[in-house]
C-alpha cells in the first residue's frame, strides 16, 4: 500500500513536515484513531458523503473549507492560534514572565492531567452520540450532528498533537489511553461523570450540546490563558469551533421550543404529547438534568487543585486579562454557597480555592441567556410558561451539595420528598420512551419530523432543501 504523506493529509500550522519525531508519533496513532473512529464513531453512516467544513487555516477571515467527504477521511488538521508576540503569564506566581513554549518540569504531571482530561471528552462525546443518526429529524441536523463529531475527534486530535510533542513516552501512553477509555464502560470509564451519560434521543443531544459542550467553551477558556503557550494557542483555536456546537444546541432547543409552542397554540393544549410534539414540561426536565450533570463538571466549589493550577500559571480565569484584579488572589474572597444548618447561604471563600465556583458563576450567567432566548419563543406564543434553570444544588454529585437533596427551587428536601417529587424533576422512564417513539428518522431533503421546527436558514448559504447526507452515496450499486 502506497504511504501515506501525513504531512500533506494532516492540514496544520505547526510545521509538521519539519518535525520527523512528531511525525512518526502521529503516523503511529493515526490509523489507531481511524480504528477508533470506525469502531465508535457515527454508526452506519461512514461511506456517506456528508457536506462538512473542514479547518484548513487559522485565519479569522477564513479558515474553514466545505465540501463532501467520507467522514473516515475527513482531514482531521492540527491548528494552533497565531502567537502572541512578547506574551507573558498573565496571572499566578510567574505572572509578568515570558510563557512557557516547553513543559516546565516542576509542573509536567499537573499539564498532563489536565490536557488528558480535556482530550478525554471529545471521543466520549462522539462514544456518545453515535447511534443518533439513525433516527434523525432531518438531513440538515444530521449533517450537523456529523459536524460536532468530526471536530470533536479533531479536538482530541489537538490533545494528543500536544502529549505527543511535547510529554514524550508518557504523552505517547496517554494518546493510547485515550483511544482506549470507553463512554459508560465500566471497566475502563471516560474520565468526567456526564461523559458517562447516555444521550439516548435528540433532545438530550440538543441539550448536551447547549450545555455540556459550553462547559467545553468556559474550560477552554481557563486553558486559553494558560502560560504554556502551546495550550493556549490549541484552546483558543478549538474555541472557534466550538461555537458552532453550541449554536446546535441552543437553536436545536429553540426549534424544539418553537414546535412545542405552535402545537399548544394550534390545538389549545399544553398536552402536545396527543399531537406528536414534546410537552414543554418534558422539555424542562431533560433541561434540569443536562445542567446539573454539566454544573458537576466544573469540579468542587472549594478546590486546592483548581488553586494550584492558577497559582502555577496552568489555568486562568474566564477573560482572565480583560479582569483588573492583581491576578494573585492570595488576598481576595469570592462569594460560593454552601449549605449551612437547615438552609442554604451565601459565604466568602478564599478567592484562590474558589476559581471552579467563579468559573461556574461565569457559565451559569451564560448558560441563562440562551435559556431566555428559548423563553422569548415561548413568549412570541402568547404562552404563560418558562423554562428555568434550577438552583445550582439541584441533582449535585460532586462538591458542597452531592450529599444534600436539594428541588429546583433550592430548597432542601427529605429523601422521601426527593423520591415522590423527581419523576416531577428529572426525566422519568416514560419521558424517555416517550421522546423515543418520536425518533422516526426523516431524510427527505428539506422535510422536517413533527416534534421540530426547521431552522431559520441552511448551513453555509445552502438552502433548506439541499442534500446535506447523500444518503446513496457509498452503496454497492456506487461501486
Ligand atoms: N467527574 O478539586 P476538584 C468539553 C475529580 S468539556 C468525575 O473538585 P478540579 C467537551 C477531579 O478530577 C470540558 N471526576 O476538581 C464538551 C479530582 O480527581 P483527583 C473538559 C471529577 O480538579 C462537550 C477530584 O474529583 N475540560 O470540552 O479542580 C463535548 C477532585 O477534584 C469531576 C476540562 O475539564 C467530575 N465531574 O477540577 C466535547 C478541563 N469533577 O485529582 C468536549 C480540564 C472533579 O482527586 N480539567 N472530579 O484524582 C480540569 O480543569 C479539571 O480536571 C476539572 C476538575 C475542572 C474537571
């Protein structure tokens, strides 16, 4: 078999032609990420010609390119941002330094960790979602759906280009592992708890991707700041991607919301359920499950870890240097709640072992934006509902509330009061049998199944009615 050129068919900026070592390393995973991808990757569609977008640049006026491709050999690309002449760590003990371009070896273990936990999601998250193409609601979210998964895998590709480069033998070992971990396994489980999560329908993958992949955009950032330049510079390109999967949540939700509402208005019900549509208290219970599990993944309120990666000059803060602080904290507090007797209260930390709860804040305000946007539909309606998002101790397994019950509301309840009220709270067996009678797959270029409304426009000025699936192409017939 002819070799192939990796330096030619891994699009990258990072001079990969002039780097044997890391060449060699990549030709190594390579067809070992390939096995992976066909093996837990999109199940059933991956002689298809999708219509993707490819990153084949780093420039802000045009880095993606899109055509049809086989999702196997889909050119998944190692882009680091453009550096920062004359940067400096911005915050921690080295603040005012020139970054990092090698791993300083008094901090290699804390970096890896960190690097492989983030490259852990991304093929968990494509573990994840793998059977969902086959009861798609349309050809245009199925596209999208592809989309979010190949950037993921390319996300992991950006990890494992970082453990090879730059953490020798162990980085190697670490690209394997990551290969190797499987979403829900219980033998070798992904590394975070929602990545342990089934996404059994395409309202919990709407969901997944408005909040657990904008846990990705606030992580991200942190990383984005961080003194080792290489990191930074990979986060903040993943960050432009990312944006698009949370455009698919959040407008996936909202056409769902639209749905909902136009039905309630057509036939004078709230029980859409009758009229093949999701009731928008369903809707509201898959929401409290996707953001707890999501607020879990920030980590505890109270976290020496999380302090010693910012003292270090590892992780910052959210927009980091656009803060006017001393960048230290050693002085500081910040507000966490916690429980405190029978209630819940509102008490100053040290601002340094808070950094998960400030970041958390900051994903909290975000996350409710979009949430007021699908109220806004609801509104449009004439309709006298909204969608809230719970109080942060709601279904908690890791930090101050895991061991707490706590309702939406943030009260603190009975586990007998838990166990009456949760079919109320979180999404019941027949929620789930329900939302799945519904994923009937619906394929006809430009038609849309019963449960969602169609987008506002098609992905890349291509109109609604276009073949985003050539759901022919590599069949027998074509060979
Ligand atoms: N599940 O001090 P603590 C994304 C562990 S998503 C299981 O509380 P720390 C994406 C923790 O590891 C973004 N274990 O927290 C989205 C620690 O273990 P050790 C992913 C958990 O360390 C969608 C112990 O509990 N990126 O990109 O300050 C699709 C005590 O930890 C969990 C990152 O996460 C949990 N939920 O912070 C695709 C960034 N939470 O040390 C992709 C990198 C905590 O006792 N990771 N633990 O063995 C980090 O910055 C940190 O590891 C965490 C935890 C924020 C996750």
């Amino acid at each position: 078999m002819a070799r192939v050129d990796y330096a030619e068919r891994i699009p990258n900026n990072v001079s990969l032609a002039d780097n044997r070592r890391l060449l060699r390393a990549l030709e190594e995973w390579q067809p070992r990420y390939l096995d992976w991808w066909r093996e837990m990757g999109p199940d059933g569609f991956q002689a298809k010609d999708v219509y993707l977008r490819t990153a084949i640049s780093v420039d802000a006026q045009g880095w993606a390119h899109f055509d049809w491709v086989k999702m196997p050999e889909y050119r998944w690309g190692i882009f680091l941002a453009e550096p920062e002449a004359g940067r400096t760590i911005a915050f921690g003990e080295h603040k005012g330094t020139p970054v990092w371009q090698d791993v300083p070896g008094e901090h290699r273990g804390t970096l890896r960790r960190l690097i492989v936990t983030q490259g852990d999601t991304e093929p968990a998250s494509v573990e994840q979602q793998r059977h969902l193409g086959q009861t798609t609601p349309s050809l245009y979210d199925l596209r999208n759906l592809f989309q979010v998964n190949v950037e993921e895998g390319r996300h992991l590709w950006a990890m494992v280009y970082l453990l090879h480069a730059h953490f020798g033998r162990d980085g190697r070992e670490e690209a394997e592992s990551l290969l190797q971990r499987r979403s829900g396994d219980s033998d070798k489980p992904r590394i975070l708890g929602a990545f342990n999560e089934r996404t059994p329908d395409w309202l919990a993958f709407f969901m997944f991707s408005f909040f657990t992949d904008r846990d990705g955009k606030y992580q991200l950032a942190a990383l984005a700041e961080s003194g080792f330049d290489p990191l930074s510079r990979t986060c903040r390109f993943m960050l432009t991607e990312e944006a698009h999967h949370m455009f698919v949540g959040e407008a996936g939700i909202g056409r769902v919301v639209q749905k909902t509402c136009e039905l309630m208005r057509e036939h004078k019900t709230d029980d859409v359920r009758r009229h093949g549509g999701i009731d928008l208290a369903t809707i509201q219970r898959y929401l409290n499950f996707h953001f707890s599990v999501s607020l879990d993944l920030f980590g505890s309120e109270i976290s020496t870890n999380a302090a010693n990666f910012y003292t270090a000059g590892l992780k910052g803060r959210f927009e980091e240097t656009k803060k006017t602080d001393d960048h230290l904290l050693k002085d500081s507090t910040y507000s966490v709640t916690r429980p405190e007797g029978e209630g819940i209260a509102i008490v100053q930390e040290p601002a340094l072992t808070s950094l998960n709860e400030r970041l958390r804040d900051d994903y909290v305000t975000d996350c409710q934006r979009g949430v007021d946007r699908w109220n806004t539909v609801i509104k449009r309606h004439g309709i006298d509902a909204v969608l809230k998002i719970p109080h942060r101790g709601f279904h908690r397994a890791i930090g101050n509330f895991s061991e707490l019950r706590v309702s939406p509301d943030g009260g603190i309840v009975s586990q007998a009061e838990w166990d009456a009220r949760k079919p109320k709270w979180l999404p019941t067996s027949d929620d789930y049998t329900y939302v799945a009678s519904l994923m009937k797959p619906v394929v006809e270029p430009g038609k849309f199944a019963g449960w969602i409304a169609p987008p506002a426009r098609g992905i890349n000025g291509q109109p609604m009615e276009f073949e985003y699936v050539k759901l022919a192409s590599g069949e027998a017939s074509h060979g």
